[in-house]
C-alpha cells in the first residue's frame, strides 16, 4: 500500500499551501486511523482519491502563495472530493471582501466581515449548527454538535450552503458545490463532532 492509503477512503493528500497548521490536520486525519501525504506537487494531488484544502490567515497571502505554486489550475480541474478548511473553505468562493482579491471560483459566494453587532470579533470558540442539510459530510451531524470557529469574515447562506451557524448573523458554516466542500470551522480541532465530519468526508463516494 503506498504513503497516503487507506483501504476505504484510497488515497489522501493534504494541499501544502504553506498558509495552514498542516500538522494539526494531518494528525486529526492519522487519529482515525487514515494515511494521508503532504503535497504541492500536481502529481501527486491529482491522483488522490479525497483531497483537503486547508488555510489559514489573510485571503489575499494566501492566494498570492497559491498562485505562485500553481495550486489553483491544479485545484479546478479536479473531479475527485475536495473539503476546503477554514480560509480554505472561503478561498474556494468567488472573491474576498479581505484584499479584494478573486478566489478559486470553485463555489458561488463573496467573503465579507461579520456583521457581529456588539459581539467579540474574531468569532472564536464553540458554536452549534442552526441549519444542517441531508448531506453525507453531515451524516450523524445534529443540531447539538458543537465545532470549534476562528474567523472574521463568513459567506452568507445560499443555495449552495450546507450547514448554517450564527453568531451576530446567519453564515454559512458549511458550502458545497458538486465535488467541492468546505467547512468554515475546524474539524480537527472539533472533538469528535469534528473528526466525525473528517470520516464522513473520507468515506464519501465519490
């Protein structure tokens, strides 16, 4: 078997985007017993069976990091499932009110602050789910789940959202768009509703 399969989910690969805690993603993902390789290469993330798009930071580093590496024509051609992880999550929209800087265009949606009102920004911290949908990442998912949010900007919620949470405002927690999913929480960071979302993602059929 080679570095980075598992019987169930085939191969995974973590994208280095150099713009993420890649360690604390990898460990989530090797907790529930998968192997999963680290790469920037188009190879190796072509060939992956479920691919992950994690991030952190500002969107406009971080898109300038990715296009230096070439990521994103790598990124769209993709057909296989891809989960997008926090600014992973709002890099695959359309544009980022953060830099004002275009995005991968892999899901419908602008990134813009969080309307918060007097709440304390950034969003940090432990949240339920006020809108969760029929989808397989969600299987097991109810609305007692807590995840665990770092962030100041949000996508609102639209056709293509997932799963809702509030926090000054309704956002989407969670988009899709065929074979492109991202959560705006971390999953590795979420206890076991987190790693529930990872497995149900890396058991996805896809």
């Amino acid at each position: 078997m080679s570095l980075g399969t598992t019987p169930n989910a085939g191969k995974v690969v973590i994208i280095d985007t150099s713009c993420a805690n890649l360690s604390s993603l990898k460990f989530g993902i090797e907790r529930l017993g998968y192997a999963v390789e680290v790469s920037d290469k188009a190879d190796v993330i072509q060939s992956a069976d479920k691919v992950f798009l994690p991030g952190v930071g500002a969107a406009g580093a971080a898109m300038e990091i990715i296009n230096d590496k070439g990521i994103p024509q790598i990124v769209r051609e993709l057909k296989q499932p891809v989960l997008g992880i926090c600014l992973g999550m709002q890099l695959m929209t359309e544009f980022s009110a953060e830099g004002n800087v275009d995005c991968l265009g892999l899901i419908p949606g602008t990134v813009n602050p969080i309307q918060a009102e007097n709440l304390r920004l950034p969003h940090m911290g432990w949240n339920t789910l006020s809108v969760i949908s029929d989808h397989p990442l969600f299987d097991g998912i109810t609305k007692d789940d807590y995840f665990y949010f770092v962030h100041s900007l949000c996508v609102a919620p639209s056709n293509y959202t997932l799963a809702q949470c509030d926090y000054g405002q309704a956002f989407s927690a969670s988009l899709c768009n065929g074979n492109f999913m991202g959560v705006q929480f971390h999953p590795e960071r979420s206890g076991k509703s987190g790693a529930r979302v990872i497995q149900n993602f890396l058991e996805m059929k896809a």
